[in-house]
C-alpha cells in the first residue's frame, strides 16, 4: 500500500513539474518598469518602453497601480488614438491587474482616469508567436563585451531555461531533484 502511495506521489511530481515547467518559459513584463502604472514625465514614455521588448503568447501583463489612483481600459485602436470609449473591450479597476497574453494580436491598453490617457498613460503592444524577452541588456559592463562600435558583436544572452540565475532554471532543478529523489526512494521500498 505504502509503495502505490509512493507511486502516486512520484507521478504527481514529475507530471506537476512538467505542467509547471511548460509555463515557466512565459515572460511576465511589470507595465512600466519601475515606474509603474502611472501618468508617465512624457507621453512617449510607455512607448518607449515596449520598444526593446518581445511580447510572446503566454507573456504576462501586470500593471501595478492602486485601486482608485488609476485603471486599465481595454480598447480597439480607434478608441486607443482618440481616448475614447465608443467600443471599451474591457475595464479593469481593481489594481494591480494581469493580463495574460493568449494570442498573437495588437492590443490597446490606457488609463481612463481624468486626462490620464491625455497626458500619455497609454500602451500599444504586438503579441508574437514567439518567447517573451525584455529586450533589456544588463547595465553593467561584461566581461568579454563588445563596444557597439566594434565591427565585433556581442554575445547574445542566454534565454531565460538556459540562463543559470534565472527562476526557471531555478525551478527545473528543483523539480529534476525531487523527481529523482522520489524515484529513488519508491526503489527502496
């Protein structure tokens, strides 16, 4: 009886970490950065921040901001251009609000606060059929980097399942272990 448990407990892991893995290669883009949800310095700003960005079927959007201090309105880009509300998709008050990304498209997102919109508090992104990324390179300098001036080009950045500090890696190794050690102790009993 104890062995079927065990067996049991062993599939579950292994299969549970397989689901779980499977959504670990999505990228979860926080709307802004650190500048969050918020009436941008300049109405450029929120398209300046999807510029180096890669928005992939199965990303996230988070858009962090407070009940009350802002919202998100869901638009076609018709109502995205103007600000208007003629055909609203959907309105999110409830901060912060996620949205996950399921298909390939455009999508409009703005802020319908007072003259939020107005003032540039507005997103336009464009879902690819392909992995999330960033497009962030680190503000460090690395070693063995090449100046962008230099005919040389720098080596490309690992994606996130290959790149040894990254949550995902983090959680397959931890799945890889807990499956092997159920497995090894199913043999021992």
């Amino acid at each position: 009886m104890a062995k079927i448990h065990l067996t049991l407990f062993l599939l579950v892991v292994i299969f549970g970490c397989s689901a779980f893995m499977g959504s670990v290669n999505a990228m979860t883009h926080v709307v802004g950065g650190s500048h969050g949800w918020r009436v941008p310095d300049n109405k450029t700003f929120f398209n300046e921040w999807t510029k180096p960005r890669t928005f992939g079927v199965g990303d996230r959007l988070i858009f962090p901001y407070r009940p009350g201090s802002n919202n998100v309105v869901v638009v076609h880009k018709e109502d995205f251009d103007v600000c208007g509300q003629k055909d609203v998709i959907n309105m999110y008050y409830n901060g912060p609000t996620i949205v996950n990304l399921t298909e390939t498209g455009e999508y409009f997102y703005y802020c319908g606060v007072g003259k939020h919109c107005e003032a540039g508090q507005k997103l336009h992104i464009k879902v690819v059929n392909e992995q999330g990324s960033s497009g962030k390179s680190s503000p460090f300098k690395l070693v063995g980097h090449v100046n962008s001036r230099t005919a040389a080009p720098a080596p490309a950045a690992l994606p996130d399942h290959l790149d040894p500090n990254s949550s995902a890696t983090t959680v397959h190794k931890f799945c890889m272990v807990s499956g092997l050690l159920a497995f090894l102790v199913s043999l021992l009993i």
